[in-house]
C-alpha cells in the first residue's frame, strides 16, 4: 500500500493545482513503471484540461496553422487516459443528489449484483460527478469518494452505494477488487448487516452502504512524494505488486479530515487506510442491534442507580456508578479489541450518569424542602413560644409601679426567661395598706402548656391570697384545691409565698416544694430560710402547708429564687449551687437596695454559666424592709426601686 | 434507662439510674407502672433504688408525681431508698420526701414495706 501525495512540494516544484494533466499522465506512467498490481486516484478531472493544446487558442490568439496543428495534436485528457490504461485503474466518482445530465446512467464498471432485496435500504445518489471523457477511457474502473463526516470526525465510510439503480462500490473496496480480481456482489447478512463480497473478501458494511474504517494509527512510511517520482529521486520497485492511491496531501488543497483517532490526515489516507483495513480483514461491525443493546443497557443502569441511591451513603453510589460507566466502557472496548463490534458506551454512560445527577438534584431539593418545613415550623413555634413569652412576662407585675408610693420597702424582681419558655413567674401587691404578698413559682414543664398554667395558677394563687383568711399554708391548700380542678396536663408547680408586714417586718412564709427564701440579717451573713413546707401544688391531693414567722429587723432583705439560680449550669456542667449563691450574696453591700441584689445574683448567675445556654427560667425577687412608718430610720428612704 | 427488678418476698425494688428528665420520663413512667400494678395486685410495694439516680430535673420531679398518683390509683405503694446526696437535696427542697416515704437505705425501706421483704434481702445478701 502506497500513497503518491500530491503536496505542497510538488506544487511548488511544478506549478499550483490544477497541472497540466499531461504532468498528471508523466506522474501515471512513472508509477506504471513501477507495476503496482492497482491504483487509485483520489482526484477527479471533472473539466477539460485548460492546457490541452486545442484549448491554448482559447486563451491566446493564435496563427490558423499554428492553431490547426495543435488541434489535430492529441489533447492532453487523451495522454492521462491512455497513461491510465497502463495499470488497472480506478477513477474517483462523486455521487450527486441531483441528476447531472451530463453523466447519464452509471460510471462504467465491473458487473454489479444486488442479492436478496440488499439494495433496499442502500444510499443512493441521482448523479455522479465523473472525469472528461478522455480521462475516463483510461479507468478500469471507478470508485465512489464519499466520507461520511460525523461531528467533524471521518468515523463512517461509504462503500458501497447505489447511483441510479447501479451498485458503485467505494473507492477503497475498488482499488482492492482491482487488484484481486473478481466481480462485485451485496449480500445480506447477520445483524442487519449487508456483505460487500468480491473474490474471496467479505467486507461488512451497514444496511445504508457505510462501513466504519478500523482506522490505524498514520503512517507516514506509506508516502511517497510526487515530486519525488516526478523527479525521479526515488526508487519506485518497491510499488511493485501494490496498490497505489494517488491523491492530494497539500494543505492548500483543503482535503484533510480527522480521524476518530484524532489526527487530521489527508483524505487519501482515509482510502488508503479503508484499502488497507479490507486488505487485512480488519472489519468494524455495527449491529443494527447495536441501539437496542445500548438502549437496554442505559434502561438498566439507569434503573440500577434509580434503586441504588436512595439506599446507600453518597460515596457508595459515587462508586457503583464510577463502576458502571467503568464496565459499559470496557465491555464495549471488549468487543472492539475481540470482535471488531462498535457499541456506544458514550449514550449508557453519560444516561446513567444523567440519572444519577438528577437523582442527586432530587433528593437535594427534597433536603431543601425538608429543611424548609423544619425551619417554618421552628418559626411558628418560636411565635407560639414568643407569644406563650409575652403572656407570661405581660402578666408579671413591675414592683416599681405596684409600690410606688412605698417607702418603708424597697422591691425588686427580675425574671429572664429561657430560650424555650419556662414555667417561672413571680407575684407581688398589697394585701391591705400593712401587708405586702409575694409569691414566687415554678410550673413544671415547659412551653405553652406550662405558659398557660402559670398564668392560671397565678390567678389562682392571687384570689386564694386575697381572699382566704388566717394562715398563708391556708392560701395555698386553698390555690392547690382550685389549680387542681383543672389540670388536665398534670402539672404541678412549686411556690414560695410570703407575706411581709410592713409595719412590723413580721414575715410568713409557705413553702410548696419551692427553693427555699435566702434572708439576710443586717451585719449578718445570708443565710437559706429553711422553714418547713409540703410538695409542689398539685402533687398531693390534700395537704396542710405550714406556716413560718419570721420578724425582719429594718433593713434586713429576703431573696426569693427559682431554681434557674441554683440548677444554674456552666459549660462543664456544674451548678451554681446554693454555697455559690451564699457566696455571691455575702458580697453585697450592707446599704444595697433590691434592685443591687437582684442585678448582683444575676450577674454571678450570668458569669457562672459563661456560653452555657440557660436551661431553666431564672426569677430573683428581693425585698428590703426599711422599717415601718414609726420606725425614725426611715424618715428619709426613697420609693421602691425596681428593675 | 430500663428499669431492673429483683423481688424480694412481695416487694420489688426497682433500680432507677442516670438521669431522670423530660427525655425519659415517659419511659420511666412505662416501665415503673408495669411494676407497680404488679406489686398492687399482690398487695405488695415497690421499692426504688435511687442510688444509681444522679440528677432528677423539675421534669423528672412530675414523673415521680404521676407515678406516685397512678400508685396511689391502684392502690399501689412505692417506697424509695438510697438517695444521692444530690437528688436527696432536690427530695428535700421540693418537699417529695412527703409525697414519698423516703429512707437512707433500701434495706431499710424493705424493712418499712414488709418484715417478709427485709428478711429475704437479708438472706438475698447473705448468700
């Protein structure tokens, strides 16, 4: 196999393209000299030679004999064509869609059999593009010069195909029957196949006459420079025996395609590697089950990855479709390298890989959604909660306003809820012009249902005080037998009620499962009240809760708290227990008022927790009785001061 | 936190571990009531062993509550015994040791549900 290239040397060396075709029959003649068994030309001489001397008085004027001698001289068409005659030839063809009338019927060729319907799905062309007539007398035959370009990428071709109702064989199979001998016959065959046969060559091509070109890799060995036979500076025995494409290499001749290897090679090479591929048996073959298969094949990955990704962890479907799309494309590499199958394992593969994406993008926008929803419903319940927060601080009452006009006390509360509502609250008013009432609560539970129970038991726990007469452990027995009636939820709450005697500094505490009262004598340290007591409301049906005296000195303080003080945590996990309260209340000041002590615990509280989250609602509520109106101590005391 | 059982003539004492808090009350409750209809219907007690028990949040306190009424419901009797010092404070402070009858041992609460219940804790010890 050997390519005569056309290039740009020979065209610097004997003229642009087209040349005189008596150069192109001189080039013939060199290589018949050579006697190569066959030879194609990848050219085709379309129009008379412009350089034919008939047509030289064309261009020129010229004298009648001078004019008339050159006609009778033989045109330079006529020399290529008896060059031609020399060695078995096939001449290029190029099918045309339309009929061209000048090249009526099929180019001359070797006989042609359609067998068993083959023809019936066949490319087929109107017309042909052929050579003058005089160049055509030379060709042996003709060969059709179609590629199929796909994408840019000569994959596919055409080897056969059908000019009017003849069967033309491509150029390359041409060349090669040329050599062999033999006529042309189209069989059907297996897989939808059609069989191109001529002497013992069986080349499969598709139903439409296309054959995919096992195509190697170029050699350039297999190149013999026109010029350089022109110029006789190259041995041209080893053309012996051969067969010889002639064609055009020159770049400025725009005849390159690239390969699916990847190389642009000169369209000859395309023929010369179909040639050589026939030659050697090397076929590529292309089921017409070959779609099915690769559709069957996508089904199924496709639906491997459907059921795969919703069960297993990302990196384990990452994997079996990296192992899928690896397997496709070896199996189909498999039969390429085997059998010479062509199966696509681009379309399974990039489909799986599809499939897997928008599955990803699915289950991705289902995370979303679900993110979504959670976060709408955090914010409805953070406005529940909000609004269960609001209630339960609207409900609180400001000491500031409630003993405005009070100065033998100085009342402070304070009440910072947790980021989850708790159940604390705290009370306070004048029972009649002398008693001050207070009450400090914990509604076990938390959110709304604890939020709405705090407002009723406060209420409760209001009336009973404000109407039940004798002991304070009475109110509470009374308020435990009233939040008892209704208390579906079972809810308890611990309570801390007092009742201080603003004339006297007599005090009453009852306890209902509460935090104990701290008090602080002046000059004294602080010490936890423990007086006796009973459970939280509502735990027992019925119980007596006692009641404690206690005569405050003036300028003594009590401290109620919740145990959002005590239970405290810091990041370790600790309380703030009660020997850090007692710590925290020793360092307060002789002369503070409420509102000092009540800031003070909070910012022990506060700096104790440091990044803690409070966990529990945190309620500090200080009194600090000044003395009674008789007392002279607190002639000059201001009004109560609150937070 | 499964509740462990170990009977002793008719009482049985209920081992309560960890902490008891919103997150397990339920459970708790579950589990405790099984052992308290148990006992009720062989007009016995239940006995908790709270020395395993570290911390009893306010949640918890209401657990113990509800158990405590759906004892009493069955005519039930719980006892409980071998307080942390930690959760005595919190019996203390909310006043369940009047909701509860509570004593330093479990030995000693068996003793207060039943001369039977102590007499085969003893031996249960003893072997």
């Amino acid at each position: 196999m050997a390519v005569v290239a056309i290039d740009e040397k020979a065209i610097a060396q004997y003229g642009q393209w087209p040349w005189p075709r008596t150069r192109v029959a001189e080039l013939v003649s060199l290589i018949a000299d050579a006697k190569p068994a066959a030879m194609a030309l990848d050219i085709l001489f379309a129009e008379p030679d412009r350089y034919s001397p008939a047509a030289i008085e064309k261009v020129i004027s010229l004298p009648p004999e001078l004019a008339a001698s050159l006609r009778r001289l033989d045109s330079s068409d006529a020399v290529l064509g008896r060059a031609l005659k020399r060695v078995p030839t096939a001449l290029a063809v190029a099918g045309l869609d339309q009929d061209d009338p000048q090249f009526a019927g099929a180019p001359a060729g070797p006989p042609f059999r359609f067998v068993g319907g083959a023809e019936s799905s066949l490319r087929s062309y109107k017309g042909f593009l052929h050579n003058t007539r005089e160049v055509d007398a030379g060709a042996a035959s003709h060969g059709l010069v179609s590629v199929d370009f796909e994408g840019g990428i000569a994959r596919r071709m055409q080897y056969v195909a059908r000019v009017g109702v003849h069967g033309v064989a491509g150029l390359a199979p041409e060349l090669v029957r040329l050599a062999v001998g033999g006529t042309l016959a189209l069989h059907p065959a297996a897989g939808g196949l059609l069989e191109l046969r001529f002497g013992d060559y069986r080349v499969p091509v598709q139903a439409d006459g296309r054959a995919h070109v096992y195509f190697g890799r170029s050699d350039p060995s297999r190149f013999i420079q026109a010029s350089d036979i022109l110029s006789g500076r190259v041995d041209l025995a080893p053309l012996e025996g051969k067969l010889v494409l002639v064609g055009f290499t020159g770049l400025g001749l725009q005849d390159l395609a690239v390969t699916p290897l990847g190389e642009s090679v000169p369209g000859v090479e395309n023929h010369a590697q179909a040639a050589e591929a026939i030659v050697e048996e090397r076929f590529l073959k292309r089921h017409d089950f070959a779609p099915r298969l690769e559709a069957a094949v996508l089904l199924a990955f496709g639906l491997a990855l459907f059921w795969l990704a919703p069960r297993a962890n990302a990196l384990r479907s990452v994997s079996a479709l990296a192992a899928g799309v690896v397997l496709i494309a070896g199996a189909a590499w498999l039969a390429f390298r085997q059998a010479g199958l062509l199966f696509d394992p681009v379309s399974p593969a990039l489909g799986g890989m599809l499939v897997f994406g928008m599955m990803q993008v699915g289950s991705l926008a289902e995370a979303q959604r679900q993110r979504q929803q959670l976060r709408e419903q955090a914010a409805r319940m953070a406005g529940e909660l909000d609004a269960a927060k609001r209630i339960q601080m609207g409900l609180l009452p400001d000491p500031r306003e409630v003993f405005s006009d009070e100065a033998r006390v100085s009342v402070a509360a304070l009440l910072v809820p947790a980021r989850t509502v708790g159940g604390d609250f705290y009370d306070c008013f004048m029972l009649d012009a002398n008693r001050l009432f207070f009450v400090v609560a914990d509604v076990s539970g938390k959110g709304l249902p604890a939020s709405l129970f705090m407002a009723s038991a406060k209420s409760v726990l209001k009336s009973a005080a404000l109407t039940v007469e004798g002991s304070l452990g009475g109110v509470l027995a009374r308020a435990q037998d009233e939040i008892q009636r209704e208390n579906p939820e079972s809810l308890f709450v611990t309570a801390l009620a007092g009742i201080l005697d603003l004339e006297t500094g007599e005090l009453e505490i009852a306890n209902a499962g509460h935090e104990p009262v701290w008090i602080h004598p002046p000059g004294g340290k602080p010490v936890r009240f423990d007086a006796a007591g009973g459970p939280p409301l509502c735990v027992m049906d019925v119980f007596p809760y006692p009641t404690t005296r206690h005569a405050l000195l003036p300028g003594e303080w009590i401290l109620a708290i919740s145990d959002g003080a005590t239970e405290a945590m810091n990041t370790a996990r600790e309380f703030f227990g009660a020997e850090r309260l007692a710590t925290s209340l020793g360092w307060i000041g002789e002369d503070a008022g409420a509102v000092a002590i009540v800031e003070r615990v909070r910012e022990d509280v506060k700096r104790f927790s440091g990044e803690a989250e409070p966990a529990d609602d945190l309620t500090l509520f200080a009194i600090r009785w000044r003395g009674g109106a008789r007392d002279p101590r607190q002639s000059n005391a201001v009004g109560s001061d609150a937070i | 936190m499964a509740l462990q059982a170990r009977r002793f003539a008719n009482a049985l004492v209920v081992d309560v571990s960890g902490r008891l808090d919103q997150d397990n009350c339920d459970a708790f409750r579950a589990d405790l009531m099984v052992h308290v209809e148990q006992s009720a219907h062989d007009g016995g007690s239940v006995v908790l062993d709270l020395s395993g028990l570290e911390y009893v949040s306010s949640a918890g306190l209401r657990c113990f509550m509800l158990a405590y009424r759906q004892a009493k419901a069955q005519h039930g009797r719980i006892l409980v015994g071998a307080l942390q010092p930690m959760v005595a404070e919190i019996f203390e402070i909310s006043h369940f040791n009047l909701v509860f009858q509570v004593f330093p041992t479990v030995r000693e609460a068996l003793a207060a549900a039943s001369s039977d219940a102590a007499a085969s804790y003893d031996k249960a010890a003893v072997a």
